[in-house]
C-alpha cells in the first residue's frame, strides 16, 4: 500500500471522531436537563458549557438530533423586525450567526442573500414604508425599494405575478441570509458533546417531578433522573411538556408545511417572501428551491403532508415564476408551529422553580438559534432572565402586556 | 381534499369550512379577577385529544360544533348548537 494511502491509516486523526459521544445509560442526577435535542436546546447546551461552565447537562431527546423543527424549516435568518424588544432580540442573533461557521470549525453555508418582503398592493406599499422607517429608526438595514430593484435582482420574475397581483414595492432587507439547517444542530451538538455535555436520543421525557412548587427530576423512557433545572425546548411538544409540571400557555399547535424542488443551478439569489400569495423562497446551495406557504388552518398535532398546500403553493410560485411550470416537487414535509397570540416567543423562568421554558417559537425559531442558547443559558445558569428576553417571559400575558410583534410575521397567519 | 360534514349542508370539501376554536366556557365578566380572566381571554388547552370545537360553514354561513380528534385529524361527529349531541 502506497505510504501516501497508509499515513491516513496509521493517523491518530483519521478517521474523524464521530460528532457526538453516545453515551450508554443516564446518570442518576444532572446539573441541568435539557428537553429537546434542536438547534435551541442544544444551542443552550452549548453556551451553558462554554460560558457557564456547566458540562453535567444532560440533552434528552426523543427522536432523533435535530429531527423536530430544527430540520424543518425554511432556514431563513432576518431581523426586520417591529418592536425595539425583537429588533434588539433578533440583530444580535444575525451577529451572531456571522461567526458561527468559525465558532463551531464547521462549514454552516451562511449565505448573506438579501431579503424581499414584496408588497402587491397600494396598503401593503404604505406597511413596508412604515416598517423600513420603523426599522432604520431602531438601526435596522431596511429600505423601500420600487419593482425595478425586485426585478434586477430576480430578473426572471414576472412582475405582474400573472396579472392579478402586480408587483408595486418591497422591503428589502440586505442582510437576509439562509443557512444549512441540520449543521446548526450538529455544530451546537458536537461543541457542547466536546464540553462534557451528554446528549441521549432516542429518550422521552414522559414526567417531571415537581415537590412544593420546585423541580427535583424527570421521568424519562430509560429511568428517572434527578435534577434541579429543567430547559423545555420542545417547539410543538411545549404544551404537553408545560401539562407534565401544571403550567397553563396560550399555545396552540398548528402544522407549517414546506417542500422543495428538484435541485437546478443557481438562479435566484434573495429570499423572496410575498405576504399576498403565502409565498416565500430561496434557493439552497444545493440547487434546491425551498419554499414555504402559511400555516395549516386549523389545530392539529401531526407532521403529515396534504396535496392542497402542495397544490396552493405551486400555484402561487407560478404567477411569480412562470417558468417553473416544468419543475418537479422533491419532497414535503411538515412541522408543528407552537404559536402565540402576540408572535413573540415565550422565555425564561415560569412559575415552577427551576423548569425554564424556550417556546412559543412558531414559525420563526430558527433565525433565533444562535441568541435563544445564549440568553437561555444565561438564565439557567444564573435563575432570572436574561435582559434580553425578559419582555418575552410567560407572566406578560397575565399582565396583559402582549409584545406588538404581529406585522413583523412574514406572512399572513 | 380532506371531507367535512356539515350539518346543514352535508360532506363538503374542508376548503369551505373557517376553523373557530375550542369550546370554552367564559367566565362571568363582572365576578372574575384580571388574573382569571386573561387566563380565558389567552391561555389554551394545548395538548392534544379529542376536542369539541367551533366551525363554520363559509358557503352557508353556519356556525355548529364538531368533535375531533387533534392528533389523527378525524372528525368524530357534527352537529348544531343547541341541538341534543347526537
């Protein structure tokens, strides 16, 4: 064997460790359980070992890494957000994200591709105005641009969207990014697994053992581990997490498909998002086309996919893009949206000493990933919320004090 | 296309229908603290089960109520307010 093949071999190297340690059984008691092995628990997995020093964590999951809505998305990174408690919340995590492929030694494919909120009509033209000046008020790289700017940078687009729905304006919003999902999850997974931090798929939390209002440990599907802090970060799973400790939330679960295309070479840059046809698109560096329409009507707890959303988002990705006609659908998919009222998350400490909650992320969690970790861990280390999230925890709605985060959502819900 | 039934109506097409939300029980306005009441006005049942909730029949404009399942997304029967729950 040629040296030049047998080095590799002989390398203590080579080949690479796998990204994460399996450990065998659960300890019996942990510093702190993470529910939940997504971009957001692992993210807080992360920052706690890193920043907090605390490595006995346990991340327990009962799938698979990153399987939930981590893998699901439409992996779209903004922060043209409405209020200053978002845009604050949202920019320092697009600052984040910049260094993350070097934070992690892992390439994540941050594309900076600019970001078009288009608006098809003379009141949605008068909104992005309002929202460009709002959000060059708060800092925000954020303009009103006229069709010919939408056009020059997507010049296959037929403007008058079939006729019936003529391109007038848009919010164009330049450091709107795209990045490749699953290595988020992995990347978090694999620093946090290097930390000491023990991740176990495949284990289902299915109780939480509360005393005298304070967490003592889960119950899981391997045994029972004791441990004064629990991390929730469980997407469309939180209600049934919160009924385990008798928190009440304003979620409600309801399915937000997406599916792409066939791959095809590069050909549209920005992100295109249309609130008047439920549209938004970009195209991965894998050649794919990912789009994404609004959320299924009604509640439901179940990944299935339905002919209708395919049928609906076809149609409108036609009027933008006429030529598409001969494009096949690769896949489909589906993940559980946990909603709130007001389209801000929930975060931070609960009425339960020691179970924190990371939720209410909907349809909008993953942009997040890298400064939900940071706060949450912060909170979790410290047990108070972190400055930044602290408009964000569950008590706000008692108070009736709702963030006003609605006309930020990207489309119509 | 997912079929529902309407009382009024028949099986039509879910296209036709408005989802309304669960059934809850307000509570009386006038005895209820803030606390309780912002906890009807927000907070949900989020878990999943069998639910009866509120749905509507844009065609026709009917409001009735139906029983469903919220994990295997089975309407488990429909019928209108105020009528016997067949």
């Amino acid at each position: 064997m040629p040296y030049q093949l047998l080095r590799f071999a002989l390398s203590a190297k080579h080949p690479e460790a796998p990204m994460f340690r399996a450990p065998e059984r659960l300890r019996d008691s942990y510093d702190a359980v993470i529910i939940g092995a997504g971009g957001h628990g692992l993210a807080s997995a992360y920052y706690l070992a890193r920043d907090h020093g605390m490595t006995r964590v346990a991340v327990l999951e009962r799938g698979y890494i990153g399987g939930g809505n981590t893998g699901r998305n439409t992996t779209i990174i903004r922060s043209n957000y409405l209020t200053p408690e978002g845009v604050a919340f949202y920019d320092e995590s697009v600052r984040l994200w910049q260094d993350l492929s070097q934070d992690f030694d892992l390439n994540l494919f941050y594309s900076t591709r600019g970001h078009f909120t288009l608006a098809h009509t003379d009141s949605a033209v008068r909104t992005m105005r309002w929202r460009a000046e709002v959000n060059k008020h708060l800092g925000v790289d954020s303009e009103l641009v006229g069709p010919e700017a939408v056009k020059e940078a997507a010049p296959q687009i037929d403007l008058s969207c079939g006729g019936h729905a003529p391109i007038l304006g848009a919010l164009y919003h330049a450091p709107g990014a795209i990045a490749r999902h699953d290595a988020v999850a992995w990347g978090y997974g694999r620093g946090a697994s290097q930390r000491g931090v023990e991740i176990h798929q495949r284990t289902e939390v299915t109780g939480i053992d509360v005393q005298r209002g304070k967490v003592r440990g889960v119950q899981t599907s391997r045994g029972y581990v004791s441990t004064p802090r629990v991390l929730s970060a469980v997407a469309g799973f939180t209600p049934r997490v919160c009924h385990m400790v008798g928190l009440r939330t304003p979620l409600y679960i309801h399915p937000l498909q997406a599916m792409v295309t066939e791959p095809q070479k590069p050909w549209l840059d920005p992100i295109l998002v249309s609130g008047s046809l439920h549209v938004y698109v970009s195209q991965s560096a894998r050649g794919e086309l990912v789009m994404g329409a609004s959320l299924d009507p009604y509640e439901l707890h179940s990944t299935r996919s339905t002919l209708d959303f395919t049928e609906g988002l076809a149609a409108h990705m036609l009027d933008m893009f006429p030529f598409l006609s001969h494009a096949r659908v690769n896949r489909q998919w589906a993940g559980m949206a946990d909603m709130t009222p007001d389209f801000a998350p929930i975060m931070g400490t609960t009425g339960v000493e020691g179970f924190y909650l990371d939720a209410g992320w909907g349809t909008w969690g993953f942009k997040a990933t890298p400064v939900s970790g940071k706060t949450m861990s912060w909170t979790v280390a410290n047990g108070r919320d972190h400055d930044l999230i602290k408009p964000f925890n569950l008590s706000r709605f008692s108070r009736y004090e709702l963030t006003g985060e609605k006309g930020a959502a990207s489309v119509g819900h | 296309m997912k079929i529902l039934t309407c009382p009024v109506n028949g099986p039509r097409p879910v296209s036709e229908f408005v989802y309304g939300g669960e059934v809850r029980p307000m509570p009386d306005p006038a005895n209820t603290s803030d606390f309780d009441w912002a906890d009807y006005v927000f907070n949900r049942s989020g878990i999943p089960g069998v639910k009866v909730e509120w749905w509507y029949h844009l065609a026709s404009g009917t409001w009735f109520l139906a029983e469903r399942d919220t994990v295997a997304d089975r309407v488990l029967r429909t019928w209108l307010p105020g009528e016997e729950h067949p």
